[in-house]
C-alpha cells in the first residue's frame, strides 16, 4: 500500500485479483491497498464487443485497473479495464512485482530481527519516501552501500538488516563500456614515456570506487580498457576523465595517442 494511504486516487493504475463476476459486472480486490474490493462495471470492462463478460475475464486473474471513482464514506472504488493501455498495463505490472520483492525482503528483515512486519515495513516507508519505490531503495543500497540507508533516515538495527538483505538479494544488472587507446613514443626512451602516458589515469580510479575496471593490451601499440558499472553516466564520467589525462601526459612528454570508444559495448 502506498504510504500513508488506505485508498487509491481517482485515475491510479492498481492491481487487482479478479474474485467474482456477474452479469452487470466484476468484483476484484486490490493487491496494493490490503485486499479492498473494488468494481469494474460491465461497460468499463472492454472497448470490443463480447458476448459475456467472462470472456474478457475470469476469477483468479490478476489484471491492471485505473481507478475511475472512490467513495471514501462508502469505502467505494470503480476501476475500469478498457481504460489502461497496453503500456500502461505492462509498466504497472512490472512496478508492482518489484513491490512484491521489497515487501519480501521487508518481512525477513523482521522475521531476522525477530520483529513484527508492522515495525519494518514502518522503517521502510522511509525508502519509498526518499526514493520514490521501495524496491529502489533497496536497489541503492545495493549499489551505494550503507550510505543510501542512512540517507533515507533509516536506523538501526534494520539499516544493518536491509544492507545485507539488499547485498545478498538484489541482483543490479551492469552496463560495459570500452574504449581503444594507441600510443607511440618514437623516442629512446620511449617505453618509459609510453608508461607513463599509459599511467595517467590510475588517479581517477579513487574517485570511481563502484566501478570495475579492466586494462590490458590487445597488441602494441593498442590498449584496451573495459569499465563496467550500474549507471551508464558514471562510467561515461570515468571515461572522459582518462582520455583527458591520456591526452594531457601525452603531450606533455611528447607522444602519439588515440582513444576511441568501442561501438556496441
């Protein structure tokens, strides 16, 4: 359930469990708000002609709604099926089987505290206000260690319980980044210039800690430097950084260079 919330808003997308049907219409309950039932009345069912109603729907079945009317004295809500696009209905599913992760991480993050549910998912409401999505909260901690917890507000001893929670089960996908280096130093001492241009860059790495990096040679005079991160800017930012300190060595002791990025990785 969203925080602070027991009802949905007029046109929010939901999901909804398909419980029963009837001739004027069907009856879901709604994942997101505790299991209250909602309405789908027979003409918000579909914009095609059908027969019977149970054609378009069945009992059991899980489907993406938008929130026509809410009735908060009555504890009321429609909800219509003809009116969520094809998108809207995939971009909504796939939000709420992240929530469906979060909240499982939630309840073992009691369950290893020895805590009730109640008590973590009020803690958590803190990542879902901070990051706009519980399992995003998650995700930055991650991806950012401890401090995405602390920045949320979260204290112990659930920020300790969702770190190694977040650590062990939430899996970040990485992007690669390439790039090709070329350097001659037609001089004497050339290997040791060569050197140093191709050292140049070993200082950014502080400032890039999250990032994996890989440098090794694909034949003299190339090099290759693959970099792998979770955000596509960092690593253009570390990339960016290493040409211009290639460049700046390279011209000041009196090398050859090129760099040029990899298509397709």
């Amino acid at each position: 359930m969203p925080v602070g919330r027991r009802l949905p808003r007029p046109l929010e997308l939901v999901v909804g469990t398909v419980v029963r049907i009837e001739d004027h219409g069907a009856y879901v309950t709604l994942d997101e708000y505790g299991g209250l039932e909602a309405y789908v009345p027979l003409n918000e069912v579909s914009h095609s002609w059908f027969k019977s109603i149970r054609e378009v729907l069945k009992v059991g079945q899980k489907r993406v709604f938008k929130v026509i009317r809410v009735d908060p004295r009555r504890n009321h809500v429609d909800v219509s099926l003809k009116r969520v696009s094809e998108r809207e209905a995939k971009t909504k599913m796939l939000e709420w089987k992240r929530l469906q992760r979060a909240l499982k991480l939630v309840e073992l993050a009691a369950e290893k505290l020895g805590r009730s549910v109640e008590e973590a998912m009020a803690e958590a409401a803190k990542l879902e206000a901070r990051y706009g999505e519980l399992f995003a909260g998650f995700e930055a901690a991650a991806r950012e260690g401890r401090g995405a917890l602390e920045k949320a507000g979260v204290r112990e001893p659930w920020l300790s319980a969702f770190y190694e929670l977040a650590k062990s089960h939430v899996k970040l996908p990485k992007v690669k980044l390439s790039a090709v280096i070329s350097v001659m130093c037609p001089h004497g001492d050339g290997v040791e210039r060569l050197l140093k241009v191709l050292s140049a860059w070993e200082e950014t790495i502080s400032k890039y800690p999250t990032l994996d990096i890989r440098f090794y040679t694909v034949g003299a005079p190339k090099y290759k430097l693959d970099v792998e991160a979770y955000e596509p800017k960092t690593a253009e930012a570390f990339l960016e950084e290493v040409a211009k300190a290639i460049a700046a060595k390279a011209g000041e002791v009196g090398c050859q260079y090129s760099f040029e990025r990899v298509k397709g990785e």
